[in-house]
C-alpha cells in the first residue's frame, strides 16, 4: 500500500522476499518496506509473489520472485529489494 505521504508499506505471505522487508517473515499486519523513506511513491503492484512500486521520480522499484524475468532486471534472480 502506498500512504498518503507517499511511504511503502507490505503485508502478506513473503516467501520470497515480495513485502520489500529483507527477511521471509510472513507479515500479518502492514510494516513499512525497507526502501529508503525519500523516496515518495504513487503506485505499488503487487503480482504472484513480487512486488513493482513507482516512485514520484519516474524509478521503478522491483523485488520477490523474478524466475520467469517478472522483476525487469535482466536476470531471473530473486531481489530482496
């Protein structure tokens, strides 16, 4: 979810790393992500276990499974953030 002050906050199953929090921990209530707090995000999807956010700044940030290149990175390596 993106807050109305633009922060990244996750919550769900996170096998994979997809909440943006740096660890596997399945998250049963909303944490903030671990990107930097300047950044100021506008939109967050979340798909089958990865996560894209977009930043004011036009960045796109991506994490969680990319085993089929889902993340957009060039390689099918799983991102923690």
């Amino acid at each position: 979810a993106v807050t109305d002050d633009g922060n990244l906050w996750a919550w769900g199953h996170n096998n994979l790393f997809q909440c943006g929090f740096g660890s596997q921990t399945e998250l049963i209530f909303p944490r903030p992500t671990l990107i930097p707090h300047s950044e100021i995000f506008i939109s967050v999807m979340a798909g089958v276990n990865f996560s894209l956010a977009l930043a004011q700044n036009g960045y796109v940030w991506s994490f969680g499974d990319n085993s089929r290149g889902q993340l957009g990175v060039g390689d099918t390596s799983v991102r923690e953030i």
